[in-house]
C-alpha cells in the first residue's frame, strides 16, 4: 500500500479502500468541521476545568467553580420559604380576617395557601371545588348549617362540628324512630309537613295532624317557621337546598334514623395561620357572609 494512487478523474488520492471497485477518495476534512472540532475539544478542556465533569468512585470532579445546581436549588427554596414565612407571620399579625380580605397583597396569598390546603385536607369530604355531596355541605352557596361569617366559618374548622375537640358542638338531629320516641305514623306524617315548609307537594290531612307533633318535637331546633338554627346546626327547612335530601324517602330517613355529620377538628393538625388562610378561602368560595 505504500505507493499513492490518484482517482483519474477527480485528481484526488485515494485511501486504497476499494468496494466492487468504488474506490474510496482521500479528501481532507472541510476546514469549518475542522475549526468547529478543535474548538469543541478546547472548550470542553476548559469546561472539565472549571465546572464538575468526570465521575469518579465516591463522588465527581467539582472544577473550579464549585458549581452545584442542586445548592442553588436548596438556596432558592430557602429564600421561597423564608418569603412566604413573611407572609405567613402577616396572616397573624392582621388585625382581623376582614383586614387580610382587605389587603390584595395578603388576600392573594391567602387564597393561594387555602387552596392548596383545601384540595390537601378538604376536597376529600367537600369535593374539589367545595360543592359537596350528601351530607357534606356544598361551600359555595350561601346556605349555611353553622353559619358563613368569616369567625363562624373559623370556629367550625377550628372545633369542628361533632368532633372529638373537647369545645365542639353536638347538637344533633336525633333518631326518633329507631329510639321509639316517635311512632312511625307520627314520622311519615311529619314528612309531609317537611314537605308543606320546604314547598313540595304534600298531604294535607298528614301534614294538619303533623303540626302539633313539630310544635312539640321539632321546633327547639328547627324553629317554629321551620328557618332553622345555625347555633345547634340546625338546617333550615324551607329553602330547597338538602343536606340529605328533601324527597320523602330521604326525610323519613332522616327522622327514623337521625343524622349526624361529624366535621374534623384541625386544630392542632393545622396550624393557626393555615386555619385562617382556609376561612378566607372558604369565605371567599362564594357564600360567605
Ligand atoms: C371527613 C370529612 C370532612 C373533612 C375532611 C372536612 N369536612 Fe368540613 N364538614 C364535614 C361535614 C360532614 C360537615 C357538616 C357537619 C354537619 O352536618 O353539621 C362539614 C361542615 C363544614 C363547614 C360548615 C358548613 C356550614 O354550612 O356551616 C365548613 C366551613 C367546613 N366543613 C369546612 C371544611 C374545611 C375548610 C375542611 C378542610 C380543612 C373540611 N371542612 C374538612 C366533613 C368534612
Ligand atoms: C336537638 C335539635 C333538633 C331537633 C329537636 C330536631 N332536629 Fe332535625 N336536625 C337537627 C340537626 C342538627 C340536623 C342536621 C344534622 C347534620 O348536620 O348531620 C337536622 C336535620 C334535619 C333534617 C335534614 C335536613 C336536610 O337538609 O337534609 C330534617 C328533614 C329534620 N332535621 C327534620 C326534623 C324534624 C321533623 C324534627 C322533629 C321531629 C327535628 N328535625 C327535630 C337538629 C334537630
């Protein structure tokens, strides 16, 4: 292979590789790939020098910059945290809830922390968008069981309602059938006058007999019009909106069987500020009062 061969009819010499007579031409490089090849050779010299480069058993090299995204990363968490620390000590320090829904700065992060938190601890029982279900009341409307200002809706996070917190409220809606305080004939009458207050149609003659029945049982609670009261949770009958439903299979239920909905206490499981941030979130959700 020592003497050179040159291709005819480019001029060129060839390498001596040779396939079913293509013969393979000996051109040198093109001088841009060349310049571009050095300089990335010069380049990563200076890169395995300066920045962290090669592996090696227990660790890498760190180059001379020392550069760690994974620290800059913790950096910038801690100056995220130590910022939102601010605000969170701002939560506190605000004279009143009524003082953070005032103040758009405070508000937005407010709303930011309660959302999260009610999507966290929440949404579970409430649904995602605070809408509800049977027997976890919806809270966008502004229909409330305990009550829908900002100290009310504050005080039922913070004790819950039937809860094992030692200063929750226990009112309830007792089982007048199953614990015999009620005859049945007694119970399916009062349905229909349920019925009469919340607008549906209804038996009269059951609902005439019923009244002296709700007079007696049912209006320390419910109220003599049937309005409710938001000190014992107690529903108001005349709106349309149900707890646990207004057709006559979901009442009688209700008077057979009782019903008592137990709402979690957070407190000691949230902390202070985070229990405001839900207030204001869940004042804010639409029905606040
Ligand atoms: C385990 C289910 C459950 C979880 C979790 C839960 N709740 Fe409740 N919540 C209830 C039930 C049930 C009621 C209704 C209690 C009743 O029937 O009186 C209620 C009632 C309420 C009320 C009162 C509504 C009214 O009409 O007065 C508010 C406000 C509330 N919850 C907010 C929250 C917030 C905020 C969270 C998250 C920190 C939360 N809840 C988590 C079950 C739950
Ligand atoms: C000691 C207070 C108390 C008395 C007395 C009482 N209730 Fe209730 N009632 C409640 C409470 C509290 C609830 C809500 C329970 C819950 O949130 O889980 C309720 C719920 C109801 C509901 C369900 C409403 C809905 O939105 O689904 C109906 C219907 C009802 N009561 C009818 C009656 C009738 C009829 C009587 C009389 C026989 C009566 N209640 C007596 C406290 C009372």
């Amino acid at each position: 292979m020592s003497e050179k061969e040159v291709d005819e009819h480019s001029g060129v010499e060839t390498t001596g590789h040779e396939w079913d007579g293509i013969k393979e031409l000996n051109n040198p490089l093109p001088r841009w790939w060349l310049i571009v090849f050095w300089v990335s050779v010069i380049w990563s010299i200076g890169y395995w020098i300066f920045m962290p480069a090669w592996p090696g058993i227990t660790g890498y090299t760190k180059g001379i910059r020392n550069h760690s995204e994974r620290e800059n990363v913790a950096v910038a968490i801690e100056a995220l945290d130590a910022a939102r620390a601010d605000d969170t000590r701002r939560l506190i320090a605000a004279p009143s809830m009524e003082a953070i829904e005032n103040d758009p700065d405070l508000l937005q992060f407010a709303m930011a922390a309660g959302g999260s938190l009610f999507g966290d601890n929440c949404a579970t029982c409430h649904g995602a968008g605070g809408q509800g279900f049977k027997g976890y009341p919806n809270l966008n409307d502004d229909v409330w069981l305990w009550g829908g200002s900002l100290e009310e809706i504050k005080d039922t996070i913070t004790v819950g309602r039937r809860s094992e917190h030692p200063e929750t409220t226990n009112t309830l809606m007792m089982a007048y059938g199953r614990d015999g305080l009620l005859p049945r004939d007694d119970i399916t009458a009062l349905v229909d006058y349920v019925r009469m207050l919340s607008g549906q149609d209804y038996d009269a003659e059951a609902a005439s007999r019923a009244a002296p029945i709700y007079a007696t049982q049912c209006i320390a609670c419910h109220g003599a019009n049937g309005r409710g009261d938001k000190t014992q949770g107690a529903p108001d009958l005349t709106d349309a909106i149900w707890l646990y439903g207004g057709d006559r299979r979901s009442i009688y239920d209700t008077i057979w069987n009782g019903r008592a909905g137990v709402m979690p206490a957070w407190e000691g499981r949230l902390s202070e500020e985070e229990i405001i941030a839900l207030s204001v979130y869940v004042h804010a959700l639409g029905g606040g009062e």
